[in-house]
C-alpha cells in the first residue's frame, strides 16, 4: 500500500527520477492503478481571457511586453464572449474551463469585477471552473472562491535555485504566498513547471520536492514543455525528449499519488505513441482544443482518435473526493 507522504527529500526524489527509464515507467504505472482508473483522463479547456502586454519578464513567455513576438496584445475579453466559448468547450466534451490573463497580478478593478463575473457563469455550466491570473492577495482568492472558482493554477515553474534565471520581475516566495492564499480559500491548487528552458535535472527534481512537500499535494500538477516562441529569450532551445517528459511524469505520480497528472504544452509535438508512454506513466489530464492560451495544441478531431485508439475515456467534472472542495 503506498501512503501519501509529504516528507520527500531530494535524494529520494532524485533515486526514483535516475532509476532506469522502464523500472520507473513501470513504477508510475503501478503507483497510477492504485489511486486511479488509468483509462481515465481529465479533458481541459484553456481560454485567454487577456491576451500580451504583461509587465512580468518570464523568458518563455510570449506575453510579456517587453519581447518581441507575434501576440497582438489584447483587451479584457467581454463576458458574453467567454462564456459562449465555455460552452462550446463544454459541447466538445471539457469538464474544466481555464481562463488565463496575462497580469502580474490581479487588481482590485473593474476588470477584476469582469473576471468574477465569468467564473460565476461557468460555474453554473457545471464545469470546474480554474483560472490562472498571476498573484492573489488572500481577499481575492476568497471573492473568486465565493463566485464559484473550483481551481486556481499558479505554476512553480522550476526550482527556487534556477527560478531567478527565468523570471527577475517577481520571486519564489511571491508565488508560494499565492498557492497559500488559494490553499486557505480552500480552492483546488493547480501547480507545476515547465521543463526544456535549460534548467539541470537537479532543477526538475527540487520543483518537484517543493511541490510534493507542501502541507497538502496540489491536486493537479501540469507538466509543460517549453514551446520556444521566436522572440523570447528562449527561442533557441533544443525540444525536450519524450523521455524526459516521461521521467517527469512518473515521478510526480510516485510522489503524489492522488494529484492529476496533466501532460500540458508541448503536446503538438509529440506523436500518439509518445503521449501514450505518458499515459502509462501516470498522467491523467490533458489540455484540449487547438490553441493553449497563444501557441497550438492538438485538434479536437485528433484527440477524439487518441481517446479512441488508447480507449481512454473522458473524466466526469467534480470528481475529486475532497469535501473542501465539493460544490455539490
Ligand atoms: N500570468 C499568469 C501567471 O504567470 O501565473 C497566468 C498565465 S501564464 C501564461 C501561465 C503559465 O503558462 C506559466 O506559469 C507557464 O508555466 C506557462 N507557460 C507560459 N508560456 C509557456 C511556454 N512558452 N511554454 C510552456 N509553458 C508556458
Ligand atoms: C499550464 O501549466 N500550462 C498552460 C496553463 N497552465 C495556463 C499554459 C501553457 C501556455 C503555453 C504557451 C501559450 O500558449 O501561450
Ligand atoms: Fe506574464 Fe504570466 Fe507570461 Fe509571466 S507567464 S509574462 S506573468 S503572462
């Protein structure tokens, strides 16, 4: 019986992470049957609500205002809009709706008051509704939470050591106060990284300790590969290997056994036989729909045949046993 621990040091992290590659797809895979359906898979919809023109200096980013890329920087969409786009989401198959906006950190403004208004009209689509905003203060992650807010995803992104390499602008301890402040409006926590942007695997391996050493395990963990955007400082990184995406996976499915696993950018450029190996690995949540929030993802239709090929099948909304959480 394997237990939830929160306790991980880094040499134990790093032990599962270094085993030989078919040992640890093999220990996700058994750790992934103890705590789920393995044919089940959570199918998200990721909607830009506030497109470019953030002040934050993240070097993936194609947002931020200070790299030159091709995002058109855009106005607060308008609520009508957003929800007309949830439902199509919902009508292709989606039980969690992500509206990202590309602040720093949410104000206490007329686009705010906009914002809570859409997470109210989701919410009474029955999806889980998440956003992903930037930084909260603890009376904004309750005014979300009383609108109706399931999620709130706020990324770690890498480890505290190669954090001040990426981003200048904020700090690690910046977004540990915000996944606390969620915590405590007891909203689901959605966390993890990004890996592909240079960082050593000791980096990987000690986001992976911060995250799976939190008084509670976030219940989703996304696992991006950089998508190099042309104009960022980044555009030049070489793509990561499936391997090191299924190194990832399995040892955050080791490590926090009942977190969604959610294999997240990057998937464009990954066959079907890539994404199944993650599967198998022990991830259990995909973004759906052609874009993320600016770059492409796979098509609706050729995630229908994945499904169908794989027999996966989609996960019901509100599943997660959690009473906190539980709006029903
Ligand atoms: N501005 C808010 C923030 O930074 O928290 C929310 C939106 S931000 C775009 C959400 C997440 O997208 C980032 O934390 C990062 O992990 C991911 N992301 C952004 N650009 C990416 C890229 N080029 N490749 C992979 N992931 C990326
Ligand atoms: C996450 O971890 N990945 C998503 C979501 N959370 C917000 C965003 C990926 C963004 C990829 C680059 C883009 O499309 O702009
Ligand atoms: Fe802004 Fe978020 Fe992009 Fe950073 S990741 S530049 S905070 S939109």
């Amino acid at each position: 019986m394997t237990t939830i621990r929160n306790n991980w040091t880094r040499e134990e992290i790093s032990e599962i992470y270094n085993q030989p590659i078919l040992n640890l797809i093999y220990q996700g895979a058994t750790v992934h049957r103890e705590f789920h359906d393995p044919q089940e898979v959570q199918v998200c919809t990721l909607l830009s609500v506030k497109t470019g023109g953030c002040p934050e200096d993240c070097s993936y980013c194609p947002q931020a205002a200070r790299y030159h890329t091709d995002v058109k920087v855009e106005k607060l969409m308008e609520v009508k809009e957003v929800l007309s786009k949830a439902m199509e989401a919902k009508e292709s198959g989606s039980t969690r709706f992500c509206m990202g906006a590309a602040w720093r950190e949410v104000r206490d403004n007329r686009d705010f008051d906009k914002v809570i208004e859409m997470v109210k009209g989701v919410s009474t689509m029955g999806m889980e509704v998440c956003c992903t905003l930037g930084m909260l203060t603890p009376e904004q992650a309750q005014k979300l939470k009383d609108a109706g807010l399931y999620a709130y995803n706020h990324n770690l992104d890498t480890s505290k050591e190669f954090y001040n390499d990426i981003i200048s602008t904020r700090t690690y301890d910046d977004r540990l106060e915000t996944l606390e402040n969620v915590r405590e409006a007891k909203i689901s926590v959605c966390s993890g990284g990004i890996i592909g942007m240079g960082e050593q695997e000791e980096d990987r391996i000690g986001m992976l300790q911060v995250l799976a050493t939190l008084k509670e395990h976030p219940e989703s963990v996304p696992v991006n590969a950089l998508v190099p955007v042309e104009g960022t400082p980044l555009e030049d990184q070489p793509k990561v290997s499936v391997w090191e995406m299924v190194r990832m996976i399995a040892t955050a499915r080791i490590i926090m056994p009942k977190t969604m696993i959610r294999l997240s950018a990057g998937r464009v450029r990954m066959n079907l036989e890539e994404q199944a190996l993650c599967f198998l690995a022990g991830a259990n949540s995909i973004f759906a729909g052609d874009k993320l929030l600016t770059t492409p993802n796979p098509g609706t239709l050729q995630d229908r045949e994945m499904f169908q090929k794989l027999e996966l099948k989609p996960r019901a909304a509100y599943k997660e046993k959690s009473p906190k959480t539980a709006i029903f």
